[in-house]
C-alpha cells in the first residue's frame, strides 16, 4: 500500500481478518462503534452522510488498494458516515485494539499512520471547500478532475473516466439536484471540455474544469475519490 512501506504495510496485514461483503451490503451505518480500519482487496465501497432531511450525500469512492475507517482518539465515538458495497468485496477489517498494540510496538508504523491519518484529514477538508467556496459549477468541475485522476486513462489527448456514474450520483456528490447537473454538464459540452459515449465521460479540456474550479494542483493522493 502505498501509504506504508512494504515491511509495516505487512504488520497491519498481520493483525486484519477477511470479511467477505455483496454489493447493496453495509459495512457500518451512521451511530455504529468506529472501531474497526477497512482495507479493500477487491471491490468497491462509497461512504456516504445523511442529511437531516434523509438525503444521502456521497463523500468518497474507496477502491481496491485503500484504506478507510474513522479513529477517533476517544474510546466510546461512533461511525459519523455509513459504508456501502458498490461492487462485491473482499474486505481486511483492523480491530481498534489490536492496531493500538501494534502502533504501540513499532514506532515507524506509527508515524506512518499519523501521516495516513493526515491525508486522510486533508482530503475532507480539499472536498468541503470544492462543496463551499466556488459554487456547484466549481464542485462539478472538482469532482471530474477527482474521478479522473481515480478512474481516468488516457485516450490521445483527452482522459476517459472508466467508472460509470449517473448524473444522479454526481448530485448527491456536490449537494446538487440532477437537473442542475444535467445542464451544467450540457454547458461543458458546448465548451467541448467534456464529452460522452456509452455512459463515460470523457475531459477534452481538463485546463477548463481547473480554471472554474479555481485548482490548486494539489498532490494526486489528494486530488482523488
């Protein structure tokens, strides 16, 4: 994993158990014990947040190779998002206590994970203000270049997203309704930025989305899903 290094990579690989998971599951819900760590060896998981008027909104997109979970430096916290299989999974789950022996043992590791904890921190914050600080074209635009730089291969000069996604889904994603994004996408099109085929986007102009979205160029292990 490329957060660790190979050797303390194989520590936290020591201490998880397999947890098989079908697509529709739940991982954990909103209210549960945040005190496990899940790393996904196959498949796909969405973390997502209720609204208090019960409208779902998609925070990340966890793929095969990452790490997620919330550890709260208090013992009683509990989960504040919930964790759906999007595609059948094979899950490493880390019990809490066991990884605070094993941070405990080997200080490398622990400083590895600080700055794990750390990412992990900076990528919240990078979405919150994509949601706050330039509008919903600006967290449209945000959220390409993120599915992009998570999903995207190169096509010549433009980067095809290999990952369906419905207008739907991209809405609950910036806090938008559909419609909004249905003719913010219309509007990326005329500029020739974006473009469509068989239910992929495809970034013609990724100068555009960064220029509406006012991009900082942040480092890919933040600028993702």
């Amino acid at each position: 994993m490329k957060y660790f290094s190979a050797a303390n990579f194989e520590k936290l690989q020591s201490i998880m158990y397999v947890k098989h998971a079908a697509k529709g599951d739940f991982l954990f819900r909103e209210g549960d014990a945040a005190d496990k760590l899940f790393y996904v060896r196959k498949g796909g998981v969405r973390i997502t947040k209720l609204s208090e008027s019960g409208r779902s909104f998609i925070l990340y997109l966890h793929q095969e190779g990452d790490l997620f979970g919330q550890m709260d430096p208090f013992q009683d916290s509990m989960q504040s998002f919930s964790a759906e299989v999007t595609a059948d999974c094979e899950i490493g789950v880390i019990q809490r206590k066991d990884l605070e022996v094993l941070l405990w043992q080997h200080g490398e590791l622990a400083i590895e994970f600080m700055k794990w904890m750390g990412l992990m921190h900076r990528m919240t914050e990078t979405k919150f203000r994509d949601l706050m600080m330039y509008g919903k074209p600006g967290a449209l635009c945000s959220l390409l270049i993120r599915l992009s730089n998570s999903y995207g291969a190169p096509t010549g000069d433009h980067v095809r997203i290999n990952y369906k996604i419905s207008n739907a889904e991209m809405a609950d994603m910036i806090g938008a309704t559909r419609e909004s994004v249905n003719r913010m996408l219309s509007d990326m099109k005329k500029e020739d930025a974006v473009d469509f085929h068989n239910g992929l986007i495809t970034i013609k102009n990724p100068a555009y989305l960064r220029d509406i979205c006012h991009c900082e160029n942040c480092p890919l292990d933040i600028c993702r899903m």
